[in-house]
C-alpha cells in the first residue's frame, strides 16, 4: 500500500509537470504576462514540489518514518504554498489583484508554514494535520466562490470544469478535516504517527482522491488559458481582416482625392495650358499660309524646307506639350518606372511658363540630380505642381516687384534631394503645424485645399520625407528628400 501511494505522488507531479512544460510557451506569448497566469504558473511548481516531496517521503518512511514526517512537513507547506497562489489565481479571474494583496496573503503564508513546522517538530502531529485540512477547506471554498462569480463574466467550458472540479476538492478537503478532528479532539492529541500503519486507511483514500481532482484542476486552467489563446488568435485575425478591409477603402478613397487633386489642377492650369497650346498651333497655321503661297508662287525649295522645318518643330512643341499633359491628368495607377526628377521639373515649368511670365516671376533653377529614380511619374508630376503651384500664388499676392522662385535638386549617396523657395510671406505659424493635414491649407483659392497633404502621402509612398522651413527670402521652402534605397524597389 505504502508503495503504491509513493507511485500515486510521483505519477501524479510527473503529470502535472509534463502539463506544465507542454503549456509553457504559450502560457507566456502575451505581453505583459497577466498575474493570473505567474499565479497559476507558481501554484503548479509549488504542487509539483508537493507531490514529489511526499512521494519521497511515503518512501523515505519504509527506513524511518521519523525522516519520512519530516519530508512531509515540507510537502504540507508546498501544498498549502500552491492552494493560496491557486486561490489568488481565482481572484484574479474576477478582477486585478492588488500588489499589497499578493504580498499580504505571502507574508501570511510564510508565518503559518514556520508555525506549521514548529508544531510539526514539537510533535503535534494531528494539531498541525488539522490546521492544513481547515486552511485548505478555508481557501478552497474563496475558490468556488471566486470562480462562481467570474462565471456570469465569463462563459467558458474549462472554467466551468474548474469550478466542479474545486468543488470535489473541498469535499474531499471537509472529508480530510473530518479524519483529521476524529484524530485530534477524540483520540490523544500528544500521541505520535510512529509507523505508516498509524495513518488512518480513511485519511489515505482521501488524499488520493484529493491529489486526483487536484490534478484536474490544474488541467483544467491549462485547458482555460488554451481557450484564450484561441480566442485571442480569432479576434486577432478578425482584426486584420477588418485592417485590410479599412487600408483598401482608404486607398480607394485616395484615390478619389487624387483624382479631384487632378480636377482642381486642370482648373488652374486651363489659361496657361490654353496659351501654350494656343502658341505652337498658331505658328504651325502661320507656317502653313506661306508655305501655300509659295507655292502658288513657285518658290525656290529651300525656302520651302525651312517652312517645313519650322512646322516640324512646332508641332514637337504641341505633342511634347500634349503628352505631358496626358501623363499628368490620366490615371497611372501605382506603376512605377525610371523617371529623372529633373526632366519632370522642367515639363511642369512648361506648363507655367505663360503665367510665370505674366505674374513676372523669376525662376532659378539649378537642377543636379541626373540620377533615374524608380518611381510613378503621374504621382511625382503632382508632388511638384501642387508645390510649384502654391509658391506662384504666394508670390501673386504680393506687392513685391522682385517675385523669385527657386528651384533646387542634388544628390549623394544615399538620397536624391529636392527643395523649392520663395520670397513670398511664407506660412503663418499658427498653421505650420496642421499645413499637412487633410482638407487643411494655408490659402482657400484653387480649389486646392488637399494639396499638402497629398503631396506628403505621395512622397512618403515613395519612402521619401518632406519638411518646411522658412527660407532664405523670407518666404516658404519645401524640402523633399527620397532615399537611394526606394529607387531601386
């Protein structure tokens, strides 16, 4: 029998440490680790310690049972270590556990085991027997309570296990309180256990059977933290797809913007693009109308291969004209090809040459960045015309003769770098920090109230930065910069 029950104690830790290892890591993949699970995690070492230490001393009890009482009162202050941490576990359950709590109840429990081990020692043996039965009945019955509770929180199948389980460990537990009394108030108090026969077979059965549901327990908190897991990893791919869902209707909605961005720009630009068009046609006409009356009068043929020839380039002005009109206003997608940032900065000056003329602005440019970059021409064309078009309607508001636009590109070896200033009155301070935002701009004409911030989104797509500063005139300076890295993607 004695051998059996030392079987019972190592088969049972044996279990309940395999359950630990195997439910190790995921016990300890969220972050930060809630309390309940460091308590459950300290109540199942302090069992295991419990159900091995009695094991030992079941055995160690065979060659004196003296030395085997001695291991046991090790063993009840294991057990009664991890009926409080699994007691706290329950709590916390239900709600957080306050820290003054935790060290509270642990400062009690170290107190009761060095009280436990001198009665133990002075050999009161049923005395301190009886004091675990009645702690224990004591917690466990907090436990019922606590999971009682944090049912109608909570509608969970292991947890409900728990709570039946807990439930026959207290009536083991009262059954266990029971013996233990008989022993205590009806027989001799000061009368040592001095063999493994003197313990009552009752008492035996009871602790077995304790030691069984014990284990269920445990199983089944593992089983309530494996259903949390899962549900976790439910509403964590729940979530993503509800992500995604969100990141497409923000693209399309991008996309819209960008398109009414396109509109507003169209408007702007209409006059200038009208009188450039208006330029290369009416020359071609001209050219026309001589080359006809040449020949009507037989003109020499060189005269008419210069005619030719002039028709032949004004035309290439049209088209050139025409196709980038084309890259700028369709739709481009997301494609992405070799561009060079200089060849598009001067295509959108084309497109404001007539209204810079007019406006009298002067343009310097000193464009450095030969460099192909990786990237969608139709986005960057509306980077530079929103920014070009918010410095010359800065500069049309104001008074100054002197109207100076600036624009700058170079490189090094990591970053390909643009900035484009003026002498206009710059950005107010009150609006430097919201200039970016959507639907926030710092004028309320052209329609182009999104600008800044399409602007921003496009060049950070294209894992670029932009910044503002004031510049050396006065006015505004944006910065771009896009790393070396993106434009080889």
């Amino acid at each position: 029998m004695q051998s059996i029950l030392s079987a019972d104690f190592y088969l049972f830790g044996l279990i309940l440490l395999g359950s630990f290892v195997c439910s190790y890591s995921f016990l300890f993949t969220e972050k930060p680790v809630p309390n309940s699970i460091k308590f459950w995690v300290a109540s199942a070492l302090f069992a295991i310690a419990q159900f091995i230490t009695s094991g030992y001393a079941t055995q160690s009890s065979e060659i004196g049972f003296n030395f085997g009482l001695q291991a046991f009162a090790f063993s009840n202050s294991f057990y009664i270590i991890s009926v409080v941490f699994q007691t706290l576990f329950c709590y916390s359950l239900l709600s957080n556990t306050p820290t003054k709590a935790v060290g509270v109840a642990l400062v009690m429990t170290v107190l009761f085991s060095c009280q436990f081990f001198v009665t133990h020692y002075l050999g009161y043996i049923s005395l301190a027997a009886f004091e675990v039965a009645f702690l224990v009945v004591i917690l466990q019955f907090l436990q019922i309570t606590f999971l009682r509770n944090s049912q109608r929180k909570n509608k969970s199948i292991p947890l409900n296990l728990l709570l039946i389980f807990t439930s026959v460990e207290l009536i083991f537990a009262c059954g266990r309180l029971a013996v233990v009394s008989w022993k205590l108030f009806a027989s001799n108090a000061d009368q040592l256990v001095v063999s493994f026969d003197d313990i009552p077979l009752s008492l035996i059965l009871i602790s077995t059977a304790n030691m069984l549901f014990n284990v269920l327990s445990y199983q089944a908190m593992v089983g309530y933290w494996s259903e949390r897991a899962v549900r976790a990893k439910v509403e964590t791919s729940t979530e993503n797809n509800n992500i995604r869902e969100l990141l497409s209707e923000r693209n399309k909605l991008i996309g819209s913007l960008s398109r009414v961005n396109k509109t507003a720009i169209t408007g702007a630009l209409s006059a200038s693009i009208a009188h450039e068009l208006n330029q290369p046609l009416g020359a071609i006409k001209l050219a026309i109308q001589l080359l006809k009356t040449l020949v009507d009068k037989n003109a020499v043929p060189p005269i008419a291969e210069k005619v030719m020839n002039d028709i032949e380039n004004e035309n290439q002005k049209a088209s050139d004209l025409i196709k980038t009109l084309r890259a700028i206003f369709t739709d481009g997608g997301t494609e992405k090809k070799l561009v060079s940032l200089d060849n598009l900065i001067q295509s959108v000056l084309m497109l404001y040459k007539n209204k810079l003329q007019e406006n009298h602005i002067q343009v310097d440019c000193s464009l450095s960045a030969p460099i192909l970059i990786n990237g969608n021409s139709v986005e960057l064309h509306q980077v530079l015309i929103n920014l070009i078009n918010n410095s010359v309607d800065a500069l049309v508001g104001i008074d100054n003769s002197e109207r100076k636009l600036v624009i700058e590109t170079s490189q090094n070896n990591q970053s390909l770098l643009f900035s484009i200033s003026d002498n206009g009155p710059g950005v107010p301070a009150r609006q430097i920090g919201t200039m970016f935002e959507l639907i926030k701009d710092t004028k309320k004409s052209e329609g182009m109230g999104l600008g800044l911030w399409l602007v921003k989104f496009i060049v950070e797509r294209h894992r670029g930065s932009i910044s503002y500063r004031q510049s050396k005139f006065g006015g505004a300076q944006f910065d771009v910069v896009l790393p070396m890295s993106a434009n080889e993607g």
